[in-house]
C-alpha cells in the first residue's frame, strides 16, 4: 500500500510516497509560501517515482504542534485529497515523527522543536521493543523550564529537534547528560511518517476526517490579541 505523507509543521516542508516495505520518492525545502508549493511538490514526487494518484492507498499528516499557517496547508492539503479520492487518512503527532528515526538509541529522547515567542514544544520518549513509546504529555514550555527537567533527569538524554538547537545554550546546563542529534534531522522527515503511519492502514486504524485538526497546544497570536483587547475593553 502507498501512503502519500505531509508535514509542514516547521518551516521545512517534507513529502514522501512510500510503503511498509521501502520510501518510493521524498522532498523536503524550506519556504514560507506553503500553500503555493506543497501540491506541485506532491505532483513532482509522484511524477519523479512513476506513481499514478490513482495509486495512493492512503494519506499520513503531521498534526503539529508547530507555525499556525504553515501547519494548517499541510492538513487541509491531506484532508482534500483524502476527501476528494476517498482515502483513509492518518494524523500523527509531529513530535512523535520528529522522534522516531531515533528509536534504536539507549538514551532517553526528548523531540523540541522552536515554539517561537522564547518557548519549545518538547516531549519525552523511550525505547521500547519494536519502536519508541511517548512518556508524558506533549508540552510548551521555555527552555529553561526543560533545561531543569534535564538537570534532573538521571538518564543520558538526546535531544533532537531545531529548538533543541536554536536553545543549545540554554539547554547545556551543567549537569545536564545530554547529548544533541545533527541539524540534518532537526525537522520531522516525511519518509518516517510514512513509516509509522503504514503499519496503521494496513490494520485499518485511521482516523475520520474530522478528527484530523491542528495540534496547538497554545493560542494563536490572533487569539492572543483578541484576549488582549477583552481585558482592555473591560478594564
């Protein structure tokens, strides 16, 4: 079964086709006009791996969290093609994708990515026999709040992530056994999406449509100012 797979919960868009067995084509580029290029993208994968739409057995989105407008295109582009040629579809949280390329180490992981505003999304996670498993919520915090977490872990920690990077610094405290992943997978990578998300359609565990929305975890800026103006309009 092909899956056709989208994230672009960061600045850096990924794409990729593949099957549980192996990645047919992926892509990756960074820019800010998401909504301009993400379906010529999956166009030229499919035209680069002599795919036929018509071949695509199901849709995988990274749900975020992540950039409020970028993450929204790569959804809504998912959810239309599902819609529209009638396939199931997955959603994954992009801190579990960011995470899962890293399930063969021994050290506890911790997927961060830049939040903006001085604040990290960051989650835990472990390896288990088959894979990795999430310990713990998904979180938004500042970097020192998880630089503490860090300092009190008992375990070697790797941090994977672009806000594990931006916030190196912050995140080196001393004390802390941590260890940092390369910049080249600092963003969540299609072809693991495809990976996670395949052995579910095989299974027939996807989800409805509608369940498929945005991870947040914090306000918008729209909803920030919004508030803003109540309190000042009250006050």
């Amino acid at each position: 079964m092909i899956v056709l797979a989208i994230d672009t919960s960061t600045a850096v868009t990924s794409i990729a086709l593949g099957t549980e067995h192996r990645i047919l084509a992926a892509i990756q580029f960074e820019g800010p006009r998401k909504q301009d290029d993400v379906v010529p993208a999956i166009e030229r994968l499919l035209d680069a791996s002599g795919t036929r739409l018509s071949a695509v057995g199901g849709v995988a989105v990274g749900l975020g969290p992540g950039l409020y407008t970028g993450l929204r295109v790569g959804i809504e582009v998912g959810r239309s093609l599902s819609q529209v040629l009638h396939l199931p579809i997955v959603g994954v949280c992009s801190l579990d994708v960011l995470a899962f390329p890293f399930r063969f180490t021994r050290r506890r992981v911790a997927a961060v990515l830049d939040a903006r505003r001085s604040e990290v999304f960051f989650a835990f996670y472990r390896r288990v026999p088959g894979g990795i498993v999430r310990e713990g919520a998904y979180r938004v915090d500042r970097p020192e709040a998880l630089a503490a977490e860090l300092v009190a872990s008992p375990e070697d920690v790797l941090l994977v992530g672009n806000g594990a990077i931006l916030y190196r610094q912050e995140l080196e405290e001393p004390g802390a056994r941590v260890a940092f992943a390369p910049a080249a997978l600092a963003t969540p990578w299609a072809p693991a999406l495809v990976e996670v998300t395949a052995p579910r359609f095989i299974r027939e565990e996807t989800d409805r449509l509608q369940d498929v929305v945005p991870l947040y975890l914090r306000k918008t800026d729209a909803e920030i100012a919004w508030d803003q103006r109540a309190r000042g309009a009250s006050a």
